[in-house]
C-alpha cells in the first residue's frame, strides 16, 4: 500500500514575494539616498560660497570700518611723523594694503595760493605736501616725498575728495549733525582698488570753514586738514577656505578673466568683491571626482545603515523561512510519530483481538490452548504496557516532574543481572563485558537499567543477523564512571549523528520498516543528563556504532 504524501502548507511563494520586496526597497533607498545626497552637496556646493566670501573679506572690512576711523582720533592735525607711524601699520597688518598716500591737506581763504581746489573763489582745498609709504620686497618701510613742483599722480582722487567737502560744506548749518550715512558719503570715496579717506573735522570747525566760504573781504585764515589715499589690490587679500568639502580651488580673479573662457571645471560658481575690491571676484571651483568624493563620504554612512537595516530584514525572513522548516520537520515527526505509535499499539491489539475471538469462538478449550492464548494476552499486555510506561516516564523526565531515587549501586552486581536478562531476551545476541572498578555509583538503579537496555535494544536492532555482536566496557577514572557499548552494526551516518537524539527522530533503513516511535536514543540523553551524565556516539557507517556514557564518581 503506498504511503500517503504528507503536506505541510508552507507559503514559501509569501516570503519570496516579501524577499522580493525588502530588496526592491533597499535598491530604491539607496537610489533615493544617492539622489538625494548629490543634490545636498550641490546646493551647498552654490550656497556654502558667502562662508568663504566673508572669511575672506573680514580683514578688508575689519580695516575699512575699524582701523581707517582710528585717524579721527587726531582730529586732523597729524604731523609727518605720525603719518608715518599710521601707514607702516596699516601697510604690515594689511597685506592687501599697497601702498598709503598721505596728504597734509591747509584749508584757506588766502588768494596768494594757488595750488588746489577753490569753491567760489573764497576756499582753496591745498595740498601743502604729499608722502607716499609703502614696503619693498624685503618689507622695509619706503617713504617718497612729492611736494609742489612735482606732479601728483592721484590728483584726480583728491580733486573729487575736496569737490565732495565743499559740496558738503555749502548745505552745513548750526543744527547739523553729522549721520553715519553722511560721513560715509563724504568723508570717505570708494573707487576700485583705492580708498579715500578725509579726517572728519569737528562741527565747529566746519561753521567757520562756511563762513569762510560765503563772506568775503575776511582776514587770510589758515586751516590743518589730513587726508588719506590707501592703495588696495585685491588679489593679495588671504583666502579662507572654511568649506574644503565643497571647494577644491578658492581663487581671487579679474571680474573679466579670459582665463575663464578657456577652463573647463565641472562645479564652479563665482561672488563679485565689493566697493574698492569690485574689479574683482572670488571663484570657486571642484572637480567632479571631488565633489564625488564627498558624496561618497556622505553616503557610505546612511548605505551602511539602510544595509543594517537590510540585513535585519534579511535575517528575519530566514528565521521564518527556518521556522517554517522547523515546523515542517516537527510536522513529519509528529506524523510519524503518530503513524509508528498507532502501529505499535495496533499490533498487540490485532493480536489480543484475534486470540479473543478464538477463545470466544470455540466451543471447548483444551489447557494447552488455554496456555497459549493465555501467553499471548500476557505478552502483548506487556509490550502495550512497557510503550506507555517509556511514554510516560519520557515526559516525566522531559518536565522533571519524576524524583530521583539514587541509591549506590555494585555496577559487577548490576551489569550481571541486566545482561543475563538481555541474553535470555536475544538468544542470538552476542553479548560481552567488563566492569573495571572499584567504587560503587550513585544512581537510580531503575533508569540506568532503562539505558542500558535501550542501548542493548537498539545495537540488536540495528545489526546483521550473525553480527549482533555488543560488548560494554565499564571504566572508572579519576572524575568519572565511563560506560562504553560498541556494536558491528550497521552504523549511523555523520549527518545523522546530530539529529538521533532528537525526540520522534528515525533514521529511514531497512532495518527500521517495522515502525519505532524515535524515542529510545531521545529517552536515553534525557535519563543520562537527569542522573546528571552525559552521553556521546562515535560511528562509522558500515562498521558499527559507539555509545559512551559518563556519571561523575
């Protein structure tokens, strides 16, 4: 009759399509976390500029707002010494600062003059000299003189500084006040690469200057005034690079580079320099294996944590795919647990059930028939009885709800009386031992009679007829009691080994047709661990099997 197919409906096409999908999103994520990275160091790559724009240009702004106001301190009447103590300053401090021009500047009603700029005929602006300082390649300080016979080179700056006072001058009445707008627009003249500044004189002074201006026939009056020129190139302003991921190459170039027609940069952006600084701009530029890099750099990180996550995701779809595995072997197991145990209660059952209708068919019973039925129902009622009792005791013993009755045991005595019993059992059963030792065991007699009897059971099982051969070795070492059974039996192979002592487990051989729940070897490990042992097996297909068991002395 064959065998019926027995299914476990397992719904591994589920976990597939969920495998499927956990993938598709790990791509998807990666994508979108590769996309999305490359856009952020893009922007930043364009936005990140005004950093490095005011690093750049706050030593500029720091002298343009700071350090050029300190000359008003003077309140215009700086001599030539501290013109020049002013400018070696500025001109150190200052790299971009090239050169400083120093005009000791009279403001006069005099007509006598002529040299300057004169508003309505009343107001000379005069240059009364001019000192020019700047540093030679080894910075030291250089100072020129150009005094009134020889040509100004920045009378052009001048003129228009004193066009713009005077402008300034003929709108001044007693209730001005001199704003922070109003000293930028005129005391101070922003043009690319100089910065005019012209000492800001007090209100006061300012008053008399105008009523120089609009009255005429006054005494001759002279006046001190000073003014600056500072000389600025842009390109010696010192760059900071505070965004190095985003920026390769942080360069100061001419507004109209033509340079730049002829480069070929994969990211580069540009910001205009302002007031003196204006012919010129900041460029920032990246290669595209730079810009790369940081995005890697950016990216390795949330890759890593998405594949964690993947990883986790991955690892619970094996601990179901194994748990469905495991619950398809425990399926079998209990199937054919359930399919051995049904068989070996059914046998002795056929059996008493036919003796019973024979006993009760027959109209007259002769002794030795009545022997023999009897026979049969007593030995039938034993192996039932033996099956629940080892059903019994291995679930007693699985939840530890059985005691432990040890007691010490002669194992000479022991192993005598368990092993005439086995022979009387197999006839045809080989059996030897030898017991080495010279202590007695503390055990619980019945369930160590249960282990060797399984073990014996099992070596006749699985062997040959003419090879039932077992022999026991008791041994007895310094820690321990050693007990080993080995068999010529047909022997267990290496991937089995791992499995026999699970609990329904059967190896499929020919010697195995006849049904076996799979609880000997199982009830064997359980007893042993119980008693506080532990059992090992050595086998080699073909040969013959080894069990040892050892019992702390």
């Amino acid at each position: 009759m064959p065998q019926p197919v027995v299914r476990y409906q397992k719904n591994f096409g589920l976990l597939i399509a969920f495998l499927a999908i956990v993938t598709i999103l790990y791509v998807v994520a990666v994508g979108l976390a590769r996309s999305t990275i490359i856009n952020h160091v893009e922007s930043e790559f364009y936005n990140r500029k005004t950093d490095v724009f005011d690093a750049t240009i706050k030593p500029f702004n720091e002298f343009l707002y700071n350090g050029i106001p300190e000359l008003s301190y003077y309140q215009g009447f700086l001599d030539s010494t501290q013109a020049r103590q002013f400018s070696e300053r500025a001109l150190r401090k200052n790299p971009f600062v090239e050169e400083v021009v120093f005009y000791d500047v009279m403001i006069t009603n005099s007509r006598t003059i002529n040299r300057g700029v004169r508003y309505r005929d009343n107001l000379l602006f005069h240059p009364k000299s001019i000192i020019r300082f700047k540093l030679d390649n080894a910075h030291r300080l250089q100072i020129n003189s150009n005094f009134q016979e020889e040509p100004d080179p920045y009378a052009g700056d001048f003129n228009n500084a004193a066009i713009k006072f005077f402008d300034y001058l003929a709108k001044v009445n007693e209730s001005t006040t001199l704003t922070e707008d109003e000293i930028y627009r005129v005391f101070y003249s922003l043009s690319p690469g100089k910065i005019g500044y012209l000492n800001i004189p007090r209100i006061s002074d300012l008053l008399l200057y105008k009523t120089l201006l609009i009255n005429d026939g006054l005494p001759d009056a002279f006046f001190e005034q000073d003014m600056f020129l500072f000389q600025i190139n842009p390109q010696k302003l010192r760059l900071t690079n505070t965004q190095p991921r985003y920026y390769e190459k942080v360069s100061i170039a001419p507004l109209t580079d033509p340079a730049a027609m002829e480069e070929k940069t994969y990211y580069s952006t540009e910001l205009p320099l302002p007031g003196a600084l204006s012919d010129f701009k900041i460029k920032f530029e990246s290669s595209l294996e730079f810009i790369t890099k940081e995005v890697y750099r950016l990216l390795i990180p949330v890759v890593l944590g998405i594949s964690v996550l993947y990883i986790i995701l991955l690892s619970i779809v094996y601990l179901i795919y194994r748990n469905i595995n495991n619950n398809n072997r425990l399926y079998r197991l209990q199937y054919d647990f359930i399919n051995n145990l049904t068989h070996e209660f059914k046998t002795p059952v056929s059996v008493i059930k036919i003796a019973g209708n024979n006993i009760k068919s027959a109209q007259s019973v002769t002794d030795e028939e009545r022997f023999m039925y009897g026979r049969i129902l007593d030995q039938e009622a034993d192996k039932l009885n033996n099956l629940m009792n080892k059903l019994l005791s291995y679930a007693q013993i699985e939840n530890k709800s059985i005691p432990f009755k040890g007691e010490w045991i002669n194992l000479h005595e022991f192993c005598e009386e368990i092993f005439k019993a086995c022979r009387i059992k197999y006839t045809d059963l080989m059996l030897t031992y030898s017991v080495e030792v010279t202590d007695e065991l503390h055990t619980d007699p019945v369930l160590l009679a249960s282990v060797f009897h399984n073990l014996v059971d099992n070596a006749y099982k699985y062997s040959a007829a003419g090879q039932r051969i077992v022999h026991v070795e008791i041994q007895q070492t310094k820690k321990n009691f050693v007990m080993i059974f080995s068999d010529k039996g047909i022997g267990i192979a290496k991937a089995e080994l791992k499995n026999i002592f699970k609990k329904f487990y059967r190896i499929q051989n020919q010697f195995n047709q006849g049904g076996s729940i799979g609880l000997g070897l199982a009830f064997c490990k359980e007893i042993t661990e119980f008693m506080g042992g532990e059992i090992r097996v050595e086998s080699v297909l073909g040969k013959g099997t080894i069990f040892t068991l050892a019992f702390p002395r």
